[in-house]
C-alpha cells in the first residue's frame, strides 16, 4: 500500500513535442508503435481492431512509409507491437500482440513474431511480410484483457501486461522456450504491479516498452507513464522516478516506445480531422 501511495502522490509534468500527425489515411486507432533500430527514424504501428493484418511504416512527421502485410497473421484485436530479438534467426523481430479482450470471453489470444520488413514506401504499395511465428495463449485466472506487450533484449522472454479490468493489473512472463509448439500455452501472473486501476481517471494499461538495454520499463495508461527496473526472474520493481502526468495530451493515447534512453514517443487515436497524433515526451527523474 505504501508503494502505491507513493506512485499516485509523485506525479512530474513532462516536457512534449507534437512532431506529427499519421498521414496514411488507413491508421485510425494507432493502438502500438515500436522504433525501428535496423531503420533509424522509422516507427511501426498498426490499427486497433476492424483492420487487416497490416503494420505500417512512419517516421516522427507522420509520413507514410508504406504498409506491410502480414503474412500467415488474422487481425482480431490487435494491441501493441514491439521489437525483440528473433527467436531462430539473427537481427530483430516485431511481436504484434492480438490480446484485446473487452469484454473478457477470447478463450486464447496470440502473439506473431515476425522479421522485421524493410519500410517499402508510400509509393509501392503494400507488401508481404516473411511467414510469422504464431504463439497462442491463455491466461491461468482465466480470459484476460491485454494491451501491452514488450519483449526483453536479454533473453527475448515476452512480457504482458493486463489492462486492469479484472480489477487488477498483471504482469504475465512467456519464456522463450515457450513458442514452436502447436498447443495453447499458459500464462500464468508474474506480479501484481502497484497501479491501481481507475478507469474515471483514465488509469488503465494500454501499452508498454522496455529500453533497449533492457534496464528500464515503461508502462502506460490514457493519462500517466509509470517507469520500472526489471528484477530477478523479470519481476518489476519501482524505478523510484516519478509517475509521468499525460493526462488530456491526447484524444485517446494508446501507445509508447523508447526513442532513446530518455525520450518516449507516443501515439494515439485519430481526432475529428481523421488523424492520429505523435508525441515525443521527456519525464523528468
């Protein structure tokens, strides 16, 4: 309890950047976003449900780099993406989560693995991705609504953590060991994390991110970014920061990912003129 005191009474206000609106007139509920290291200034993203398999290409501008499809992927409830290690080959794959779950009756989700494409461009059209890995999941409590995924760099465990409809918000770990079979696999809860979920305030989690170091994560609700220190066996402990205050930045923020070791990029929901807005924003420690 004292933790949780302790996040809700330490708020910061960030420093913010508008840097851009989605141009691709196809993104309307940018749900995740993931920055590219192999393509740098290029961000992925994709629509939240009601889209095909695609992810598209973009840069801080809002520029449309072209779509992506998927390959050997269905589009249910798409709701973040992140980059991590390959599992069989060298270089970085996206990991697109399809673990949205409103109304908590999905009896498994998944989770595609993926190369990551070349952005191929506005003016190409779409293209097809590599086959995807696929890795199914169920949760032990039962159905779950996740929204944030990310992926750790050391060694490429898949984290998840549950929106906070159930009344809690979990932290879920998938070892790596975990994917090439054909069953469902289970994820059982990791941590209870000390984020009281509060859907009035705009408190519930909808998307995540973990430094490319890997020793620092970020987990975001509509209006706040809370930062941990992954611990042993990858449980999160309070980076001790301050808790990030986002709240009416945007229409309906959904997404993060780190720029670099202290800048965030965020994106969100498209406003009444049919586009999404990205962010850039600076928490002070």
């Amino acid at each position: 309890m004292a933790v949780i005191l302790l996040l809700l009474t330490l708020q910061s206000v960030p420093s913010v950047a508008l840097t851009g609106t989605l141009h691709s007139l196809r993104v309307k509920e940018s749900s995740g976003i993931a920055a590219s290291r192999a393509h740098p200034g290029v961000l992925w993203t994709h629509n939240d449900s009601g889209d095909d398999a695609y992810v598209y290409a973009t840069d801080l501008t809002g520029a449309d780099r072209g779509s992506v499809r998927i390959r050997g992927a269905r589009a249910v409830d798409w709701e973040d993406i992140a980059l991590g290690p390959c599992l069989t080959q060298p270089g970085a794959c996206l990991y697109i989560a399809d673990t949205g779950d409103n109304e908590l009756a999905r009896k498994s989700v998944v989770i595609y693995a993926v190369a990551e494409p070349d952005p191929p461009g506005r003016q190409s059209g779409p293209v097809r991705s590599a086959p995807a890995a696929a890795l199914r999941l169920k949760f032990a409590g039962g159905p779950d609504d996740v929204e944030a995924i990310y992926v750790s760099p050391r060694d490429s465990a898949l984290y998840l953590v549950s929106k906070g409809r159930r009344g809690v918000i979990q932290l879920y770990r998938v070892p790596r060991n975990a994917w090439g079979g054909d069953t469902v696999v289970t994820a059982s809860p990791l941590q209870r994390l000390p984020i009281p979920p509060f859907a009035r305030l705009g408190r519930l989690v909808t998307g995540a991110a973990i430094r490319p170091d890997g020793r620092l994560v970020a987990i975001r609700t509509y209006a706040e970014i809370y930062t941990f220190v992954p611990g042993e066996g990858g449980r999160l402990v309070p980076s001790g920061r301050p808790v990030c205050n986002i709240t009416g930045l945007e229409v309906q923020g959904e997404a993060i990912d780190f720029l670099d070791d202290s800048t965030f990029v965020l994106t969100s929901e498209a406003d009444r003129r049919g586009r999404g807005w990205i962010h850039t924003v600076r928490c002070p420690e």
